[in-house]
C-alpha cells in the first residue's frame, strides 16, 4: 500500500497514514477525488464505476466517522461534506442497482 503515502500525503499528515496502512481503508482524500470527479461532466460518464469501487471492500463503509482526518488536514478542506455526499451516492446506486437490476 505505498500508493497511500504518495497519493493520500494529507491523510498522513498527523499520524494518520499509520490508520490508512494497518486498516487499508482508502481514506478521505480518495472519497473526495471521487467526488469531485463525479461532479464534472465528463467525469459523470465513470460515475457508477467509481460508486461501485468506494462501496467495495475498505471503501466509504470503513470511514469510523470520527472526523480524524478533518483535524489532520493541513489545507481545511471540508472532508466530511465528502464522505456524506458520497455515503448519499452510494446508497442511491445500491438501491438503484437492486432495484432496476
């Protein structure tokens, strides 16, 4: 997992890499890329893919919602608006894909 200290440097900001390398959990800064990717018209086209790969294993159900990475940010960034929009995502493509098939 050493991609997770190259591409998550705020999350290992604080100790907190050490969570991301024990856990596996793919963090914070990933679910965000997510997000924002998800939110970009060309973006979009992937969107259910990425859906699919953050409700995986070690995915947005391993977030313990203890809001460790807002502290550890160094940037501010509004991490959870994130996580609770991709949370939100994940639920309606779960839903959807049992649903419609």
């Amino acid at each position: 997992m050493e991609w997770a200290f190259i591409f998550l440097p705020i999350l290992y900001h604080g100790g907190y890499g050490v969570y991301i390398w024990l856990r596996g959990f793919i963090g914070a800064a990933i679910i965000s890329q997510v997000r924002l990717f998800n939110m970009h018209p060309t973006g979009s086209m992937h969107a259910k893919e990425r859906l699919r790969a953050v409700m995986g294993h070690e995915g947005i159900e391993d977030c313990a919602n203890a809001r460790n990475c807002v502290k550890a940010c160094p940037k501010e960034i509004p991490l959870t608006e994130s996580l609770a929009e991709i949370n939100r995502q994940a639920w309606k493509q779960a839903l959807l894909g049992w649903i419609i098939g």
